[in-house]
C-alpha cells in the first residue's frame, strides 16, 4: 500500500513538472504581450475556489519563481557557480541563493502592493495584501530574469558585452515602471504625472532599502 502512494506521488509529481514546462513560456508570453491583463486575471483568479484557481496559467509566486530560477540556471550553466562576485557563507550553496534571490525580488511586488492598499485606504490584512501581491508578481517575475540575464551577460568575455546588458538592462526596468504607472493609474485613478511618480517613488524606496541590506550582509565579505 505504501509503495502505491508512493507511485502515485511520484505520478502527481511529474504531471506536475510537466505541467510547468507547457504553462511557463505560456504565462510569459501572455505577461509580456498583456501585461495589466494578466495583473486583473491575477485578482479575479483569487475569487475562485483554491482548486480552480490558475488553471491556465502558472500562479504569481511560481512564475517569479521559475524566472529566476531560469535565469539562476543561465548563470550556472555560463559563469559557473556565482561568476566573480564574492559571497557571504549562508549563500555558498545554489538552493540558498536561489532562495535570496527568490526574496529580495519578492520585496518589489510586496512595496508595491502596500503602496496600492494605502492609496485605496484598504485595512492591511493577509487576505487585501494577496490580491496586489499576486498581480504584482506577474510583472516583477520579467524583470527578474531580464535582469539576471542581463549580469549574466556583463560578464561574457565578448566584445560589447557590456552594451547589450545595459540595454537589456534598461529595457526590462523600463517596461516594468510603465506597468507600475499604468496599474497605479488604474487603481487609484490618478493622472500620468502621479502614477509614474508612485512607480519610480516606490522602486526607488525598495531599491535603496535593499541596498542597504545587501550592504549590511556583504560588508563581512567585501571590507
């Protein structure tokens, strides 16, 4: 009996597997082509019951997650373990910095997402936080990849490698704060002017915020 759950574990596991890899390039697509469709769809979605929920698609956090683990794997397969750059100990091993990587990206979706309940002067609680959480994640998880292909690709040995990261670079933020302003505009119906601001406010905050983290984590390593 036992070895017959495990089996069908197993099965569940690699139907599961097999499911991502149709659904991802699917979500990214879908994310790049209509973006703010995809960070509505994220809303409804939560609406349905657990079981029903992103049938078609690959949830949120997932999706943020498989980016950049893609990209992770990019950066593996050409620079090898972690390039050139020095690392604290804790994050010597793959899972743990994947995971670190999987959570400051996370801090992106979730500022934005507080910045959304406060305009709205929606109570903060874990049930109004997931809806913009999760819309969040659909156009964070882009700019995850785009950028960790983008530090990837700096540090090729080819010519000019440096311009076409700077470019991908620019293009990924670029696409990301139009998103933002155009959610923030959507949701909280302020003019073009008050959106960006709240979008290249908001990114500029986390991004500070995070380096300093990273600041405080690194100096062991770096002084």
């Amino acid at each position: 009996m036992d070895f017959m759950k495990l089996l069908k574990s197993l099965e569940e596991l690699l139907y599961e597997v097999m499911v991502m890899l149709v659904f991802y390039p699917k979500t990214l697509w879908l994310t790049f082509r209509y973006p703010q469709r995809m960070m509505d769809y994220a809303d409804t979605e939560l609406g349905d019951v657990q079981s029903e929920q992103y049938n078609d698609t690959l949830s949120p956090p997932l999706f943020l997650m498989m980016c950049l683990a893609i990209s992770h794997a990019i950066e593996v397969a050409t620079l090898g373990k972690s390039g050139e750059v020095p690392l604290p100990s804790f994050l010597n091993s793959t899972e743990n910095l994947l995971a670190f990587r999987v959570l400051v990206f996370s801090v992106f979706p979730l500022m934005m997402a507080l910045r959304l309940l406060y305009g709205l002067k929606i109570p903060l609680d874990r049930e109004t936080l997931r809806a913009p959480f999760y819309a969040q994640c659909f156009v964070t998880a882009p700019l995850a990849m785009c950028f960790g292909i983008s530090q990837s690709i700096r540090q090729f040995d080819v010519p000019n490698s440096h311009v076409f990261a700077n470019i991908l670079t620019l293009l990924a933020f670029s696409w990301y704060l139009r998103q933002q302003a155009q959610w923030f505009r959507s949701k909280l119906h302020v003019g073009p002017f008050r959106s960006w601001a709240i979008a290249i406010m908001i990114f500029f905050m986390t991004t500070v915020l995070l380096l300093i983290a990273a600041a405080i984590l690194f100096w062991p390593v770096i002084k």
